[in-house]
C-alpha cells in the first residue's frame, strides 16, 4: 500500500502521464464500441443519459462470476420513503458477515444491473454476502434520498445481523464513485448519530470534495472517460445549492469538509485511487486529512488506469487486482474468520 507522503502528485498530473498499455487498448476498443450507440456524445437530458450509461455498461457485466446465490427483493424505505430495491449476492462458502454496496454513477445514473460484475467479484474476493442498494437517483431525488435509503438497508442489514446467522459476523460499506462517497457519508452520518456503524468501508475513487480546479480535475478534464463538466453538472444535480452553495459543504455531501473528530472515530478504511482520474485529488486529499486525524486507512494508487476501472474486469488485469487488493484487506481487517 502506498503512504500519500510518498505520491508525487506533480509527477503524477505531468503532461507525459500516460495510459498503461492494457490500458491504452482497451480504451480504443471502448471508444469504438460506445460511438455505435446512437446517442453517444449527445447532451442529454438526465432520464436519457441514465438509459444511455445503461446500455454502455452491458459489456462490463457479461461471463458473470459464478457464486451461490443472488436473490433480489425489497427493503422498507425510511419513513414515508418507497421500499429499496436490493440485490443479495453470497459467494461460495461465504463466511458470515455483510458489506453493503453502493454503486457509482455520479448519483445520477446505475441500478442494481449495471455493477453485476463488480459486485460478484467483490463477494468471492472478501468471501462475504454482499447486499448491493438500487437508491434513488438525482435529480428526481436530490441529497439526502439517496443517503436515507443506505440508512434504510444499513439498519435493515443490522436489524436482520441479530437473528440470522449468515450475517452475524463483520458489517461494513462498499461503494465505488459517487457510491464511495455515499457509503462513507453513511458512515460518518450513522457515527454522529451514535448508532451502530459500519465496521469497515472499501472506497474505490470516491468523490469527497468539490474543488474543481484541483491538480487532476484540470490534468483530466476531458479524454479519460469522467469529465470534469460531467462532474459539475452532476454535482449540481445531486446537490443543488443556494447562495454560498453550503449544501455543497456539507460533510455527508464532501466528507473533505467533516471535522477532524468525525474523520477520526471512522473504522478502517480501503481507498483506492486511478491516477488518470479527475477524482484522483479527492481521494489524496481525503487520506491528509485522515492521517491528520489519525484515523486508520489503506490507500492502493493504480497508475495508467481511468476512472470506473474497476467495471472492467472482464477485460483489464489492474482492475482484478484492485478487487483482490480489497478482499485482502477485508480478511486482514477481520482475521477471525476462518
């Protein structure tokens, strides 16, 4: 694991930084298939840029893993809110425990099909049942439902953890993008609650800040998949902002933002970083403000690689070995188990 002491950010960001070669020739071959979609590269309205990321995201969930069970049913929503859709995924010989997952997007876009892949690969990796989220999306349902429907499955998960024995072993959080940063704004909310939390999280290049001059949103900006306009307009699509747009502030919104004792009474974490990234300074920065709280953390930076990697491993070797750096990590954090 990488200290971020040690991350040359500059060398990082430089002009000659490059694709790695898997890397390079898949996203030629991505670039090619995507541009036959119709819709491809239009400016579209959110319902029908949520359909077109739908279709993109077929070729990464084909030749699915194998596991023991997916079962797909509904958990009661907080209040007054709708049930939640969710999928339960228990790998082959799952040992007990849970980690609820939530899946990226930008917070505007993916469902409970469009990780299939990941999601399965993260339950063989950690060997632990993984309850994957379909929250509501913006900008229909702008901050906080889709927090409140982790808090939903969250405490549903709990609830269910004291009478089933599949469940009763560690209970943590997953996400990837927008679903890093919903699964640690879980976290931090269920803490200053002071009701159970989870025990661990595993952050895969998360959104945790809204700087949008940083070193790697300029670097990155256009031609790495992720666009720092595509972030702006979801930004402001999840978290529209009055005045000072303090909502944008908020630490379940920008956990940059949560106080030093908040980030210190976190549970361990997994961070994990794609240096070609607009995000790539999101995470960096989030792991200074953890080593100055002296919270417990992890940090993976995967070098050549882009935003999303990990939905492509069917097809990348780096984005396997990100989800084995994970479940490493996972049985390291709780080697009681068997």
């Amino acid at each position: 694991m990488t200290p971020v002491t040690r991350i040359d950010l500059r060398r990082l960001v430089a002009p000659e930084a490059r694709r790695s070669p898997e890397m390079a020739g898949l996203w030629d071959w991505i670039q090619a298939e995507d541009a036959k979609d119709p819709d491809y590269g239009k400016d579209l309205p959110p319902a029908e840029l949520r359909a077109l990321q739908l279709r993109l995201s077929r070729k990464w969930n084909e030749d699915l893993p194998d596991v023991a069970e997916v079962r797909r049913f509904t958990v009661p929503g907080l209040m007054a809110a709708p049930p939640i859709g969710v999928d339960l995924i228990i790998p082959h010989q799952a040992r007990p425990g849970a980690i609820l997952h939530a899946h990226g997007g930008c917070w505007v876009f993916g469902n409970l099909d469009s990780h299939q892949r990941a999601k399965r690969l993260l339950a063989i990796e950690t060997r632990t049942a993984v309850l994957s989220v379909d929250y509501r999306l913006a900008p229909e349902h702008p901050f906080p439902a889709a927090l409140e429907d982790l808090q939903a499955c969250w405490r549903w998960l709990h609830e269910q953890a004291k009478t089933d024995p599949r469940f009763k072993g560690p209970l943590a959080v997953a996400g990837d993008s927008a679903g890093a940063n919903l699964a640690l704004a879980l976290t931090l909310r269920e803490q200053d609650l002071r009701r159970p939390a989870p025990e661990a999280a595993l952050l895969f290049y998360g959104v945790y800040a809204d700087d949008f001059e940083s070193p790697s949103y300029k670097r990155f900006a256009e031609g790495y998949g992720l666009t720092r306009a595509l972030m702006q307009r979801c930004f402001n699509l999840y978290a529209p902002g009055d005045g000072p747009e303090a909502l944008k502030r908020d630490p379940l919104v920008t956990a940059i933002h949560a106080s030093e004792a908040a980030l210190a009474r976190l549970p361990p974490l997994f961070l994990n970083a794609a240096s070609l990234d607009v995000l790539l300074c999101d995470t960096l920065d989030l792991a200074k403000r953890l080593d100055a709280a002296g919270a417990s953390y992890e940090l993976m930076l995967h070098e050549g690689v882009h935003h999303g990697f990990m939905q492509f491993s069917a097809h990348l070797e780096e984005a396997r070995r990100a989800v084995m750096l994970a479940g490493d990590f996972f049985r390291r954090t709780f080697p009681r188990r068997p």
